[in-house]
C-alpha cells in the first residue's frame, strides 16, 4: 500500500453568481493528497491516506468518499477538528485558484506525537502541498520522510501562497526534505514561485544531486520532463484535449507516476533505479494522458484504469 500523507478538504466552486448576497456553490471533496490517494487507487493499487480527518459532517463525508473509493483510512486520524474549506475560482481557460480557510482544521493540526507507526504493507510515501509548510503537521511528516531509509518517498510541493504567503518558508521547508526523498514532480509554475527564472534542467540536476532517483518537471499543456540520478532524460507530450478545467491534473500526473512504478516487477524504488530511455518517456508518456483525461472533465475527476486504455488517437 502506498500512503499518501496531508490534506483532505471540501472545495467549494462557485456554480451561480445571483449578485453580492446570493450566490450558488457546489462543494466536492477534494486537497491535493486526498485526490492523489484517489488516483493511486482508481489506477489500480492499494494506496491509504495519512491525514486528520474530523468528526464533523464534512470529515464524515471525507471519510465515506475514501472508503468508497478503495483508499485505506487505517491511518488516518480522527479528531475534533473542523474540516478545511476551499473556495475554488475559474478563469476563462479554467484554470483554478483557490482561497483556503484553514484555521484550526483537522489536516493541519497532526503533531508528530500522533502519527501512528508504519505497519509493513506501507511500501511508500507521498507529501505535498500545504501540509508541507504549516505546523504542526509539517513537522510531523518531515520527521515521519526522515525516518524512511527502505521505502519509496515521492514529493510534490503544489505550492498555495495563500495559505503560506512566505516564499522563503517553502524553501526551507523544502530543502529539508529533498535529501530523502525518491520522486520529485513539481510544476514550472511552482518552479517559478519558488526560483525565479531558474531553468527546469537546472533545478532537476540540483534536486538529483540532494539524492533524489527522479524529477519531473510539468508544464500545463505543454510537454512534460523528466530527468534520473542516471543521467536519463526524456520527455512526454500531452494529448489535445477540450480543457474543461485543470482542477486536479498535477495530482493525476502525481498519481499515474507512482501507480506505474510501483505496478512495475521490480517494485516502485527498483523500477526508479532501472529505468532506461524509452522506459521513463513512457512513465511520462502515461502520466501525460493521465492528466489530459482530467483536464477534460469537470473538477478533480481522475481517471481509472481502463480511460487510459483508449487508444490515444481517439483521445485528441
């Protein structure tokens, strides 16, 4: 089982604008983790999600989408908490911004004397986004990444300046955790955020020289990269697609990623350490149609198995 550890929320989209005192809102579950715990599971393996997870009406429908769709919570953690909110926002090509309203909410509350130990079904991990820099619960799973010496460690920063508008606390917080971990996926729009103007290659050879197996570097619509400790390099075109909006596509990338790796004879670190050329183009190539698929649906809709099993022709 591969666990997927931070947060877990409701998304609030704006569905009709009825004037300043009235206005319509679909509320779906949602949070980059949650949706990348998902995805691990719709793409075929056993994946389970490390988060707080609150008893409140929201937590409660949290917790049913999960075990609805297969994901484990037998690590996830039950407080009093409220549920995190998102407000959700598209712009005229759909992409999403997001308000969060966050204070004293179940996912950002984890201390790290209440991680639960590891069971060995667990053979990987994932981290990323905002539960990355707000504390407790960031230093929770920094210290629960350092402890990993023989399981797969995947990270993804997505990084929300409005929950953390310090650019520097991303930084910090990141560089902790580059030294341990495997798979870096990381988006040039939050490159840019977090070194301006440096160069993808670049980032990458720094990132594989902290010890990291993999980095991958995507790029909304436009191809996808990635680079090994190896020395391999390749890169994935998306499919054409309608765009309906791009709500949860780096998350689907995330997820087809660690889905293929660990699906592979070797196992997730042993297929990181194998990989050849043609190898990680089709790691990439996967992870690319992945994505594209929910770009083309409404909201974080991530694919299944079977979606990616449509010849791609038919898919543009």
């Amino acid at each position: 089982m591969f666990l997927v550890c931070g947060e877990a929320l409701f998304d609030l989209f704006l569905e009709k604008d009825e004037g300043p005192a009235a206005a319509t809102y679909a509320a779906r579950a949602g949070g980059s983790p949650f949706n990348v715990a998902i995805g691990i599971t719709r793409l075929g393996s056993d994946s389970g999600l490390l988060t707080g997870l609150s008893t409140d009406l929201l937590g409660q429908r949290l917790t049913r989408v999960l075990r609805d769709e297969g994901v484990s919570t037998d690590y996830a953690i039950e407080t009093g908490r409220p549920t995190t909110i998102s407000l959700v926002g598209l712009d005229a090509e759909g992409v999403a911004a997001y308000q969060f309203f966050k204070n004293g909410s179940a996912d950002t509350g984890v201390r790290p004397e209440d991680l639960p130990e590891l069971g060995p079904e667990v053979t990987g991990l994932h981290f990323g986004s905002y539960s990355l820099v707000t504390p407790p619960t960031a230093d929770a799973f920094a210290g629960l990444a350092r402890a990993q010496t023989d399981r797969l460690v995947s990270l993804d920063p997505n990084v929300r300046l409005n929950v953390e508008p310090d650019v520097d606390v991303w930084r910090e917080r990141l560089g902790v955790l580059y030294p341990h971990a495997d798979l870096l996926k990381i988006s040039a729009e939050d490159l840019e955020l977090l070194h301006p103007g440096m160069k993808a290659e670049s980032f990458a050879q720094a990132r594989l020289a902290d010890g990291i197996r993999l980095v991958v570097v995507t790029d909304g619509g436009q191809a996808a990269h990635g680079w090994t400790r190896s020395g391999l390099a390749a890169s994935a075109e998306p499919p054409k697609v309608t765009v309906i909006d791009t709500v949860g596509a780096g998350d689907t990338f995330q997820a087809a990623l660690i889905a293929r790796l660990i699906q592979t004879q070797e196992g997730a670190l042993g297929a990181l350490e194998g990989l050849d050329g043609s190898a990680l183009a089709e790691l990439l190539d996967y992870a690319a149609r992945a994505a594209a698929i929910t770009c083309s649906r409404r909201g974080a809709d991530l694919p299944r198995t079977a979606d990616l099993l449509v010849p791609r022709a038919a898919k543009g």
